[in-house]
C-alpha cells in the first residue's frame, strides 16, 4: 500500500507522506474528515496532491462559512437601525485566503522554485504574542484576510498593483549591493524569498534557514495591508554587509513586475501540468482499449484451438470405434479354384 494514496488508492509515486516533515498539517487536514491513521501500523503512508488540494478546499470552505455566519450576525437588526444614513456603521467581511505553496529557495532571497506540494496554513499568532510597542495588525483567529465590503471584489493582480501616492513608514525595502532581489523591512524585522499570488504576497523570514524561522508576513499585493505569521525563532541579528534602503514607491514598480512574472509562471506550470495529467489519461485510456482488442484476439485463438483439439480427439475416438476386429476369414485355396 505504500505506492498508494490513503485516501484514494491512486497509485502514484508523487505523494506527501502523513509521518513526514509536514506531518502536522497533512494531520490538521485529516482531522476535517475524521480520519485517523496509526503512524506505527501504517509508517510509510501518503496522500496524493489531489487529496491536498481538495481537503485544503474543503479547510476554506469550511472557514468561509464561519466568516459568513460572523458577518450576518454582526448585522444591525430592523428594530436598532435607526439614525440618519451618515451614522451608519462600516461592517468589514473576512474573506478566505489562497492556499500557499511550499517552496524552496536561497537563504539570500529569491523566486519561487517548488509549487507542486501544498501545505496547510497553519493559526496565526494571536495579539498578545506581539512585541510591545507595535500597533494591533489585522490578525484574526482564522486564517482570513480582513477587507472591507468595498474592496473585497478587488482581486484581479493588475488591480493592486497601482502604484499608491503614498505608504505607510512601518515597512520599507534594502537591497545589498550584491543582491539582485529586494528585502522587506517591516518593523525592524527582515524577510525575504516571496511567494507571490494573485492576491497576496507572503514574505518568509530572512534568517529562515539558519535558526528555522518560521515566522512570515503576509501583505496584499496593493501594499495596503499585513499580517504577521508566527514567532522568531531567534533574537536581533546584525547584518553582515550595509544595504541600500529603498522607499515603498522606489521598490514597489521592480517587486511588482516580479511578482507578475512569477504569477504567470505558476499559472503557465500549472496549464502545463494538467495537459500532461489529460495527455497521460487518454494514452492510458487507448492502451487500455488496445489492450482489449488483444485480449479478445487471444481468446478467440484458444477458443478456436479448444475446439480444434475437440474435433480431432472425436475423430480418433470414432475411428477406433469403426475399427473393431473384423469377423476371421480362413483362406483355403480351393476355395479360389
């Protein structure tokens, strides 16, 4: 069973093991359906990227339905909505996040090199593990970007990225001079190798590799928004070589066109992928058919030689029959004269 998904019983050798380096959150995504699996009776066992993606699907569906039932019931009821419409109160909805790629890249920074394994997100940080002094960010207890009604159908990447007049100064970029890839600053905390998506972009810690740094920043594509991921790892580190410091509106048109060109990239890998997937399906669908042409041929031979053999096992069985021992004639030769 190990060359089989747990879930599907596709055979494939492209699998993310349950027991592995990601085993807590191919765990969490388990849990949604209900499903346990004993790691000592069943060590090697995996689950096909199909299976990730569609329990990941069902992960936001699932937390999109609670957004939905969080924002109808801070709805104002009929008898409380009174007032003029100036005094009326602005509702912001949650809206589900893209799923986020695994990915491997350089400890310096870089592009993306790996989207083919999806990993679950897994609860970000609640408030109260923020360092003092630093302002409350849009951070939920779900997994939701926080946008209000008006922008929320603001989606599409040649919509965000609009260079603005002007940004916040809690973030800035650097970039060293032997650098080709700019770094994100956002509170005195330095990330780099960026997942880009359509909507989002999410910024892994700098010191990611050398400390195990889990920690990320996740920011809308327009810039306008941020939310922080998870804990350092690690206390303040000094960088080795200067930078050149970068403002928002210096950076952002080179990261913009970056993040173009990688999203492209991705949805290019992607088409790329599912015609190999259709391609593989119809060669395995004809040789399937071929196959059982062939197998009706070669039945049709035995059964033809099955009764060939028949016929002439009831020849030989009747010519022994006919042949019994004719009645013994005496041969006298007067009988001839």
């Amino acid at each position: 069973m190990a060359s089989f998904c747990r879930l599907c019983l596709t055979k494939t050798s492209n699998k993310v093991p349950i027991f592995g380096q990601d085993e807590a959150n191919v765990i969490n995504l388990l849990l949604l359906i209900e499903l346990d699996i004993d790691a000592d009776n069943e060590p090697d066992a995996g689950v096909c990227f199909d299976c990730i993606v569609t329990l990941e699907g069902f992960y936001q569906f699932k937390e999109q339905c609670h957004t939905n039932d969080d924002f109808l019931k801070g709805l104002p009821t009929k008898d409380s909505a009174d007032g003029s419409e100036d005094e009326g109160t602005h509702y912001e909805c949650l809206e589900d996040e893209p799923v986020v790629a695994k990915y491997e890249s350089s400890d310096e920074e870089g592009l993306v090199k790996d989207y083919d394994l999806i990993e679950a997100l897994s609860p970000v940080k609640s408030k109260d593990s923020l360092d003092e002094g630093k302002p409350d960010l849009a951070i939920s207890n779900r997994t939701s970007w926080k946008r209000s009604a008006s922008s929320s159908t603001f989606t599409a990447l040649d919509k965000l990225q609009v260079l603005r007049d002007s940004y916040p100064d809690f973030f800035h970029f650097e970039r060293g001079k032997r650098s080709v890839y700019f770094t994100l600053v956002f509170y005195g905390e330095r990330y780099n190798s960026a997942i880009y998506c359509d909507a989002y972009t999410v910024w892994q810690c700098a010191n990611r590799r050398r400390f195990q740094c889990p920690a990320q920043v996740s920011a809308t594509n327009d810039y306008t928004e941020f939310e922080r991921r998870f804990e350092h790892t690690h206390g303040e580190v000094v960088e080795k070589e200067p930078s050149d410091r970068f403002t928002p509106k210096q950076a952002l048109p080179e990261v913009f066109k970056l993040c173009r060109q990688n999203v492209m990239k991705r949805k290019a890998k992607g088409r790329l992928a599912q015609m190999e997937r259709k391609m593989k399906l119809e060669e395995e669908a004809t040789n399937l058919r071929r196959n059982g042409v062939e197998e009706a041929v070669v039945e049709q031979e035995q059964v033809t030689q099955v009764y060939d053999n028949n016929s002439l096992l009831r020849v030989l069985r009747d010519g022994d029959s006919d042949g019994q021992e004719d009645e013994f004639v005496e041969y006298d030769s007067s009988d001839s004269a």
